[in-house]
C-alpha cells in the first residue's frame, strides 16, 4: 500500500470524523479527530482507505457523488 501517514485534528469542527489529502510526494495523510470513541476513529480510518484504494481523490471534484458511492 502507499506511504499513509495518520495524524490526529485537535480541535476538529463539529461533524468531522476524518479526511484525507494527497500530498505532492505521493504520499496520502489521513486526519481523523482524536475526541472521536475508539470505534468510530476506527470506522473514519477504514473509511479513508476505501478513498485511497478507489482512487477517489483522482476523480473530479464531485465530493458528493464521491461520497455516495463510498456509502454503497
């Protein structure tokens, strides 16, 4: 798998459970908000991956659809 690194968000906003970029070494960063239960960190994390593995930060900037079908 790619390089990922996990960092944690202190003081994420209300909603936030995790996000991830694609850094300009190829490398992807994973953010996840550390006030989060152990589980739903876990849940943010996996989700994240889904994200790295479908190739879904190459894919046009339609986050909604990106998302919709990340859900399926």
């Amino acid at each position: 798998m790619e390089n990922i690194i996990v960092r944690y968000l202190e003081n994420a906003p209300a909603g936030f459970h995790g996000m991830v970029t694609h850094n300009s070494d190829d490398s992807y960063t994973i953010l996840l908000d550390p006030n989060d239960s152990a589980e739903r960190i876990m849940e943010a994390y996996f989700h994240e991956l889904k994200h790295i593995k479908g190739n879904d930060l190459e894919k046009p900037d339609d986050v909604q659809a990106i998302e919709a079908d990340a859900h399926k």
